[in-house]
C-alpha cells in the first residue's frame, strides 16, 4: 500500500521546546511546514533556522485563514494554548497541542465543546509516551500480553528546572497551571494506557512549593493517586533534577501486571548501561533488558492519517480529553503540603 500523501500544516505558539519534535514528527510523516506565528523574535529566530522552509506570519489569522493548511501545531503559554485550539478548530483546523492542553477544567469545558460541535481532531502530545520509544515498546508488549493483566502504574517525573532559562510565566500558576497540570499530565495519560481505564477518579493529590520561597505561586513537587475500576497509578513530579546529572531527569515508569512487571528508564540508566531509552522485563521466565531505541515512532504517521481519514488512531478523543481532566482535577483537588505553605494555626 502506498504511503498517505502529507498535507500543509502550520505552527501556533513556539514558546515551549517541545514544539521542536512536534513540528520534525509530522515533517517526517511527510508534511509540510508551510508558515508559523511566534511574535517573540527570540524564539521566532531559532525556530526559523530549524525549519527555514517556513514563512513567519506576523498575524495568527494569515495561517487560520489558509484553506490550505489541515493542521495546526501550537506549543504557546500553557494557558493560551486551548484559546488558541479553539480560534483553529472554529476555522475548519485539526489541531496538536503541547502537553497539557489545558490549565483549567473550564478551558477543558470549552474543548470539548467546540470539538463536538466541529469535529475537527484535537490530539495533546504527550512526547513521554508518544515520542518515546521505551514507553512504545513497553505498550506493545503489555497489548500482546506480556505481563499479564495491568493493576497498577508508578509514574515519576523529575525535571531540571536550570536545563535553561525560565521565563516569567514559568512560575505564574495563572499562566502554566500548576505541575499536576502541566508535567504531571504525562503520567495520566500514562496510567490510562496501559490500564487501559475509559474513566478514572482522583484518589488524593498533594503539591508543595519546598524550596522557592522567593516564588510562592509555584509547585516544584507534586504526587496524586488514580482508581480505576480495575487498577491504580502512583504519579511523582518534581523539579529537584541536579546538575549532576547528564540528562534533565531520571524519567521511570513501572507497570505491574499479574505475570510479569516492566520498568522503563526512559533517559538514562543511572550507573549502569549507555544511553536511554532502557526497558526491564521481568516475567516467569526470567529477566530481560531491551534496547528500545530502534522502536519506530509512529504518532506522526498515525496523526497525518487521521487528519486524512478522519479516524483516532494516534489518540482516541475521549481518552485525550479524560487525561487532562484527570490531571486538571488532582491539580483543582490539591492540598498544599510541607516547604513554604502558611503554617497551621497551633502548629510550629
């Protein structure tokens, strides 16, 4: 069978690096940047020398208005990425957002809405499930049966707030929403994959702000709990990543299955072998390292496709949708914990 034809699509919003592997996934679908919108030049610069085969516009609407441009990819402020979702979806545009795709459960509100009444594809990268390959390998082993049934995930992730320089609305919660929202919706989504669970609640959700004094309206450590009717996930976030360490965070994932256990060390195994990309199986037969690195990465190729066809491969929506409500309600339901909260009255 031939290959699906690629299409012209565009960029919203460049204030996120991730935005860099959103675009070079659908160019290696074989796609085409045709224009992107970034009015920050510092950003609008690097970007251009990366895909100089795009025109910067200097207003959103030169894009949203291109009848041909299918899809647009935006990785913004965290805040305004779902308005921006919304203007393209209104404009005929399936749309890829940065992880997370929302800040608050009434911006989750209007998504959906205006999802059902277009119809155009809303899909969040997720890039440490999607655009990684251990976190591939380990989903095709778990959906052959490799470990039996799936009961619980432990998702950690820490990050390395010095990998660069962060601006000032790193560190407004109006304008990233908080870490449960933000990095913590990566092992949401996570847990609902390889449970896979079509509905899940919040069990309980902790933030704390222990070591910026100087930023009170910042989470640098986060945990929650996920129930499903039939398994439970374990999240930790945090932004305690020193520099001693070659990549910006020791990113793991466990999966316990009822024959057979898997842990991924998705950037670095500490100590031990080179590279990342590491996946541990351990199963009535014995133990077993697999290099993943070759494991092909096919979110681009599966999203360019459903563009195409109108289908939901790459990510049903319904399990879109519910990963970031899951993630937006631990961070709503959080009590503050430990560090810099205001202290209790008749506690030290």
């Amino acid at each position: 069978m031939p290959a699906s034809p690629g299409f012209d699509f565009a960029t919203i919003g460049i204030n996120h690096g991730h935005v860099y592997a959103q675009t070079s996934v659908m160019i290696e679908a074989g796609c085409r940047l045709k224009a992107f919108y970034g009015p920050e030049d510092d950003l609008a610069a690097p970007y251009s020398e990366a895909f100089p085969e795009a025109k910067r516009v200097a207003d959103e609407r030169e894009i949203l208005e291109d009848p041909e441009i299918k899809l647009i990819i935006g990785a913004g402020i965290l805040a305004e990425r779902a308005p921006m979702a919304v203007r393209a979806m209104r404009h005929g545009k399936d749309v890829m957002l940065d992880k997370p795709g929302a800040t608050s459960l009434d911006q989750l509100a209007e998504l959906r809405a205006v999802q059902a009444e277009t119809g155009q594809i809303l899909s969040i990268c997720y890039s440490e499930h999607l655009l990684q390959p251990a976190t591939i390998a380990a989903g095709e082993l778990v959906k052959a049966g490799a470990i039996g049934k799936v009961m619980q995930t432990v998702g950690l992730g820490p990050h390395r707030e010095g990998n660069y320089p962060r601006p000032d609305w790193f560190y407004q919660k109006a304008r990233y929403g908080g870490i449960l929202c933000d990095i913590g919706s990566h092992q949401v989504e996570q847990f609902l994959f390889f449970s896979g669970a079509s509905d899940a609640t919040v069990a309980s959700s902790q933030i704390a702000n222990f070591d910026h004094p100087d930023k009170p309206d910042f989470d640098d450590f986060g945990q929650m709990v996920l129930v499903s009717d039939s398994a439970t996930g374990y999240i930790r976030v945090d932004w305690f990543t020193q520099a001693g360490l070659p990549v910006w965070g020791d990113g793991r994932l466990f999966v316990l299955g009822t024959e057979g256990t898997i842990e991924l060390r998705k950037y670095i195994d500490i100590a031990g072998r080179p590279g990342s990309d590491h996946l541990f199986l351990v199963d009535g037969e014995g133990v077993r390292h697999i290099d993943c690195a070759s494991t092909e990465v096919v979110y681009g190729k599966q999203l360019r496709d459903d563009v195409l066809n109108r289908t939901e491969t790459a990510m049903g929506q319904a399990h879109c949708f519910l990963a970031t409500e899951l993630a937006l309600t631990a961070q709503a339901e959080a009590t503050r914990i430990g560090g810099n909260r205001p202290a209790v009255k008749g506690r030290a």
